[in-house]
C-alpha cells in the first residue's frame, strides 16, 4: 500500500465533523495570518505616505535637497514593500479558498442527509463568497506597488524640473 493510499484510508477514518472543525481552525488561523501581515503593511505604508508627502511638501531651503533624495527613496521603499508582501498574501488567500473549497466538499456530502447546505434552501457554496471577501486582501499589495510607481514617478519629474 503506497503513502498516499494509507494517507486517504486515514483521512476517511476522521468523522466529516471532526475534519469540518479542523479544517475551520486552520482557516481561521489562516485568515488571521493574512489579517496581521496586511495590517503590517498597511501601517508601513502609512509611514511611508506621510514621510513623502513631508518630503515633497517641505519648503525650505535645505528641504530641496532633501526632496531630491528622500521622495524617490521613499517611492521605491514603497514599491519594495509592496512587492515583498504581494507573495505571502497571495499565498495566503489561496490556502484560504482551498480550505473554503474543502469545507464546500463536506457540506456538498453532507446536504443530501442532513437537508439543506448551511440551513437555507438554494444556499450556494462558500468558494465565491469567500473569494469576493479576500478581494480586498489580495488588492492592497497591487494598490500600493502601483501607487508608489506613480508617485516615484511623480517625485523624480517634479525633482528635476525644479
């Protein structure tokens, strides 16, 4: 019997119930990771926001100078920072959808003897719920990286025209 037989006779001994809560667990757990790692880069950037605009606002003498340096490094901080977190919130979201596409298969199973998915009649399955709910996750890495290419841009034109 090879590995992944005894693996699947294994996972066939588990109870529905006892695989739903696990798989609920671990969802959670992963929902919770995508949580924390977009809020550290939400507050990152918000940083990263204000240091440019203090940067591109300052008026004073020396503050050209500044400017000329600290705007562009800023941008592509940025731009770095959403690119390195767009990886692990990707990588997030799609285990979240496999273990939502999981957890359809057991209610699927489950529905012609317990009644109706979830208690409501008609009730779709949870797979296109849960990925229009991660949209926002998934967008904000994107949001951010193109935002710093405008503003790096936008930074190293008004910097040399001055």
């Amino acid at each position: 019997m090879s590995a992944s037989e005894e693996a699947h006779q294994a996972r066939q001994a588990v109870p529905d119930e006892e695989r739903l809560a696990r798989l609920r667990d671990e969802t959670r757990f992963e929902l919770g990771l995508l949580h924390e790692r977009v809020g550290a880069l939400l507050a990152a950037e918000a940083f990263l926001t204000i240091a440019y605009t203090a940067a591109m606002s300052n008026g004073a003498g020396w503050g050209e100078a500044f400017a000329r340096v600290a705007a562009p490094v800023l941008a592509a901080l940025g731009l770095l920072l959403a690119l390195l977190a767009l990886p692990g919130v990707v990588t997030t979201a799609r285990i979240v959808l496999a273990q939502t596409a999981v957890q359809d298969q057991l209610f699927a199973r489950r529905r012609s003897d317990d009644g109706p998915y979830h208690g409501v009649p008609g009730r779709p399955a949870a797979l296109a719920d849960q990925r229009r709910g991660l949209l926002f996750f998934r967008a904000v890495p994107l949001l951010f990286a193109a935002v710093w290419v405008v503003l790096g841009v936008l930074a190293v034109v008004l910097v040399t025209h001055s």
